[in-house]
C-alpha cells in the first residue's frame, strides 16, 4: 500500500510550477485522508502549501534556486550533505539507485538517486513501517536542512520539520556526521558562491572535483524532476 503523504512532501520540495498549484486541494486531501501529520506540523505545511497557491509562479522559482540550487548547506541532495566530492558518494549512489531499481523506482538518466524527492518517491512506494525506518537513516540531515532554513525564515523548513516527525530515527553509530554550514553572505555574491562550491565538504581521498559551473548546473537539472503525481485522485492503493 503506498503512503501518499509522502508524495505530497516530494511535490511540495520540487522544483515549483503551476501544475503544483493547481494540485494544492489534492495535497491537502491526501494529508486529511492518511492523518499521519502531528496537527502543529500539519499547520506549518498547510502554510506552506498557502503561500505556493498565493505567490507568483517565477517568484516561486526565483526563492527555489536561491535558496537549493545556490546553497551548498541547503541542498537537496543528501550526500551532499556527508560526502561532498568524497569518492564514497559514488559508491552510495550506486548502492541507492540499486535499491530504487529493486523495488519498482526508475530514475531518468539525468536524476541523482540523493535528490530529496526522489526519495521520498521511493519511501511512498514502501510499506509504511518500513518507510519510516529509510527515513531514519538521514534524519539528522533534515533536521540540520530544516534549521537552516528556519534562520532564513523559509517556509519549506516545514516539509522537513514533517519528515522528522515521520522518521524512526536511525542509532547514533549508524549516522554519518552532517558537514558544518559554512554561510554565505548574500545568494547572488556569485565570487562567494563559487568559493563555496570549490570547497570539498568531506575529504577521504583524492578525487577530481568538477567545476563550480558544471556541478550546479548538474544540481538545478535535478531540481527540475516533476512533482510526482500532484494530482493523486484515482490512484490504486
């Protein structure tokens, strides 16, 4: 049986377009019909969810990439967030697209397995139980993501807010430590942008990092993978 709050979640941390807005009553029912959102949680976002109905369809898109696309710290890919340019994320690339292709979830060529929505794509597919177990694993990423995203006063703190809410957290010797944010004082200061990206977050050996260029452009090809299924009315338990 699928776990559609978990759909709702990906829809609302991908890239935004008019279709999600359009698509915001059916969130909200999916969200109503499988309660699984602790009422403060479910309030933030509801909130959320108001504000991408209300707000310009390329202002959405503007705050998007200037907050995941031109982050480092905020970014969507997970083992971003432990791995940096390590040769190791390689490894667990592979070992998670594996499991996404086991159980039923294709990527296109262009999609990293780490992309948060993606996941929880994948977690949507999986029996709830077990879902909330995957979602332990990087539990303490979220939460580091969804504090950050506080002090920006973002509003999509509440999509990982809920997460954790969800999660079974994992032990503390089976998590990876969460690289430190390093800030950065203005989005748009490109020089202090790129600086931050030539930065190796995680080092375990060498390796041959791509330029700052070519590595985001990578990173807002992957943001762009469409909601899955905002509008989820019909679909087969």
């Amino acid at each position: 049986m699928t776990t559609k709050t978990f759909k709702v979640l990906s829809a609302l941390l991908s890239y935004p377009e008019e279709a999600l807005q359009k698509a915001a009553p059916d969130l909200r029912s999916v969200l109503d019909d499988e309660e699984l959102l602790p009422s403060e949680s479910r309030a933030a976002v509801d909130a959320l969810i108001e504000d991408l109905v209300q707000t310009d369809v390329y202002d959405l898109q503007e705050r998007y990439v200037e907050l995941f696309d031109r982050t480092r710290s905020l970014s969507l890919h997970l083992f971003e967030h432990v791995y940096g340019e390590s040769r190791d994320r390689g490894q667990a690339m592979i070992d998670l697209k594996n499991l996404y292709g086991q159980n039923g979830l294709s990527l296109s060529t262009s999609e990293l397995p780490d992309y948060l929505p993606a996941f929880l794509e994948f977690l949507s597919m999986r029996p709830l139980d077990e879902a909330r177990q995957l979602l332990g694993q990087p539990a303490h990423i979220l939460a580091a993501v969804a504090e950050r995203l506080e002090k920006r006063d973002a509003r999509y703190a509440a999509v990982f807010r809920a997460l954790e809410t969800l999660a079974v957290p994992a032990s503390d010797s089976e998590q990876l430590d969460v690289v430190p944010e390093d800030p950065v004082a203005d989005p748009n200061d490109f020089a202090a942008l790129d600086a931050e990206w030539e930065e190796e977050a995680v080092t375990f050996g060498p390796s041959a990092a791509p330029s700052c260029k070519d590595r985001l452009v990578a990173q807002i090809r992957a943001g762009r993978r469409p909601a899955a299924a905002v509008s989820m009315k019909g679909e087969a338990p």
